[in-house]
C-alpha cells in the first residue's frame, strides 16, 4: 500500500500563500479547482476484486436493514390494530 502523505509545514505554507495569489471569485474558483484535482490525484482505486466485495457486502447490508425495518413495522402495525380495534 502507498505511503500516506503526511501535511507539512511547506504544504500549510504553500496554501496559504496560493490563497493569497487567488484574489477575486474567478482565482478562488480556479485554485478550488486545482486543489481539487491535485487531491484527486492521491486516491487509490480499488481493484476489480475489492469492488464486487464491497458490492455485495453493501447489497447485503442493505437486504438486513431492510428485513429489521419490515420486521418494526409488522410489528407496529399488529400493535396499533390491537389497541385500537374493538
């Protein structure tokens, strides 16, 4: 795994100074930009393998948490109708 780029002071520095340089909307727009690019530039992709991993254990999060929701509101229902019915 890549090593974690740790903020320095040169980086705090450098921001600072590009926040300076960026005077009006049109250059704060364009150093947003930039920095934005720049971090984008740092992230990893997972590979094909950790994707269909990651899929599926967010599909199956999701099936769980919506029998538990289906399973409150079946309860609830039953609840409500026996208090309430006469």
């Amino acid at each position: 795994m890549a090593e974690e780029e740790k903020p320095s002071e040169d980086l705090v520095e450098k921001a600072k100074a590009d926040k300076q340089q960026a005077k009006g909307p049109a250059g704060r727009v364009t150093l947003f930009v930039r920095q934005v690019i720049n971090e984008l530039s740092k992230v990893t992709r997972p590979t094909n393998k950790e994707l269909i991993n990651y899929t599926w254990t967010v599909l199956g999060f999701v099936a769980v948490m919506m029998v538990i929701i289906s399973a409150l509101d079946w309860v609830f229902f039953s609840v409500v109708g026996f208090t309430f019915t006469p």
